[in-house]
C-alpha cells in the first residue's frame, strides 16, 4: 500500500469539474490510512519556502526570549515548546523536539477569547522577528482557505451537500506550528523519537516538509511506511474528529517522526492544524449509521475533544 497523490487540479473552487472525481479519490485514502498528498492545491511555492525561513528564525532566537515566551504561559497556548515538553507517545521518551505556536488574530472582544476557550486569544512573538505576526497571519489565512475547501470535498465524498460542514467553521480553531527536530541521537534507544506514534486530534491537518524527511505513517496492516516529501505537495491527513463524525468510517492514524537522515542537520516542519468552531458539534452525520444501530462514539463538541487531548499530552486542565 502506498499514500496516494491526489491532484487539486479543477476541484478548489466550489462545484469544479473535477470535484466529484477528487472526492471519490479522497473517500479511499480516508477509508484506508486518512493520509494523501495534494498537489495543485493553490498555494504558492514561494510563500511555503517563505514560512520555512522564518521558522528558522524564529527557533534561532535567544533561549531567554524562548523561555519568556514559553506557551504554558499563553492563556491560549501560543508561543515556545521546549525540547522534550511534549510526550505524543505514553511508552515513548519525550519528544525530541521545538517548536511556536501561533493561531488566529482573533480581537480580544470575541466571544470565545472573553470565554477564554482553548487556543483562542493572543499570540506571544519575539520582538527580534518583527515580521513575523503578519506573515504568519497570511499563510493561516491560506491554510484556512485549503482546509475549508478539503471539508467540502470530503462532504461531497460522503454523499452529503458539498457545504455541508461549513456553517462548523465559523470561528474555527486553527494551530499552526512550526517544529524543528534536532538529528536522532546516536544509539538512541527504540523508545526515542522526535515525535512519538500517535493520532491528530483536530479535523484536517496539512503537513510542509523539508527535503529530509522523517514521517512514518502507520498503514492499516500495522507496517509503517515513509511519506517521502514530494515536491510541490503537501501531506494531508485526518484527525481524531474525522472518524467521530463519519461513526469509523473515515480513519485517523497513527504516525511518528525520526529525523534519521544522513548529515546530521536538523529537520524542519510546518504542520497546520484546522479544528472547526469550538462549539461546533462532532457525531456521526447521516449516512454513517445503519438504521437500528448505535454511533460508535459519544457526541462531543470540538472544544470538549480539543481540551481532553491538552491535558492528556501536556497535562494541564484547559477552559472547558
């Protein structure tokens, strides 16, 4: 088995000609392993390269100014991880790992930042990035716009109205996270990793990579298979709500880092993470439930799931 490929190309815009061929090809990849790359996906090269660079910027400044702006001290969890803050895998040694926070410029007077719901509020940014607020704001706003419009398809793909999830993104949850994972440690034992097997939590993330690659994904038989970086793709997988909402039918699984490449220099990642409007309701749309049958999973909210996976990987209580 193999992570699909999965050509954007005459399906971005609401109704494309190749919309309902897109959807067929993305209900098998979410039946199988819920990851694929898409390419064509209208995001320019330039600006991932852009965000690249920055990254590197960002985890270059001063350690003091990292630790002032740690993200346990952001009511909205933004801002630095430090290395081995982060334990994705219970059996595993803490993460080999760094990364910033940041999210949506939401101003202080919405509803959800008076709230003080998980991820909405202010960013923490180093004053020796003077650019970065703006930039990052940009490329969210281009991730957001690709993560809407991969909801409709995969609504299209469950036989539902292509807008069928819109009105869950409102106020969406939205992370993006900028990683640097340092060489695997030589004779490190097979409990280390940069980041340990474990599921996303959200809905939809989409993964740039640097050339070195790292990612191994758990396919369905339980080997695990590199996603060697394709250039000019992003990898694209589906979250611990996708499986809530499509009652198992559409899959999230497990994958993990090892920056094992050959040279010794650090790898670079830019996972966004997309989550639907914190009170939107996650369970299983119609179509995924036999008549007679029970949903496999309890109805939730967004934020109620969201909250549950920060306590149980950073072990902190969060605003429910």
């Amino acid at each position: 088995m193999t992570i699909p490929v999965i050509d954007l190309g005459g399906a971005l815009a609401l109704g494309g000609p190749r919309s309902a061929e897109v959807a067929a090809q993305m209900r098998a990849a979410a039946m199988a392993s819920g990851f694929f790359y898409v390419r064509h996906h209208g995001v320019p090269a330039e600006q991932v390269q852009a965000q690249f660079e920055l990254a590197r910027r960002l985890l270059d400044v001063p350690m003091a100014t990292r630790e002032a702006l740690e993200m346990h001290k952001s009511p909205a969890m933004r801002g630095y991880e430090l290395m081995g803050a982060q334990t994705l895998d219970a059996a595993a040694r803490p993460d080999l790992k760094e990364s910033f926070y940041c999210g949506m410029a939401y101003p202080a007077d919405h509803p959800y930042v008076l709230a003080g719901y998980q991820t909405y509020g202010h960013n923490q940014w180093p004053a020796e990035v003077p650019d970065a607020p703006a930039q990052c704001e940009a490329y969210i706003q281009a991730m957001l716009a690709l993560s809407r419009r991969l909801m409709q398809l995969m609504a299209l793909s469950l036989q539902l109205p292509e807008t069928w999830f819109d009105a869950t993104s409102d106020s969406p949850m939205v992370t993006l996270r900028m990683i640097r994972y340092p060489a695997h440690p030589e004779g490190a034992d097979e409990r280390t990793f940069g980041a340990g097997a474990h599921t996303d939590w959200g809905a939809i993330t989409i993964l740039a990579q640097d050339g070195h690659g790292g990612l191994e994904v758990q396919m369905p038989g339980g080997d695990w298979l590199p996603a060697t970086p394709i250039a000019g793709c992003f990898v694209v997988n589906l979250g611990d709500m996708i499986p809530r909402w499509t009652n198992g039918l559409y899959h999230s699984n497990p994958h993990r880092v090892r920056n094992v490449h050959s040279g010794g220099a650090p790898r670079y990642s830019i996972p966004f993470f997309y989550e639907p409007d914190y009170l939107a309701r996650i369970e299983a749309v119609p179509g995924t439930v036999a008549a007679g049958e029970t949903p496999r999973f309890a109805p939730c909210t967004a934020g109620q799931h969201l909250v549950e996976m920060y306590r149980r990987t950073y072990g902190i209580a969060a605003a429910a």
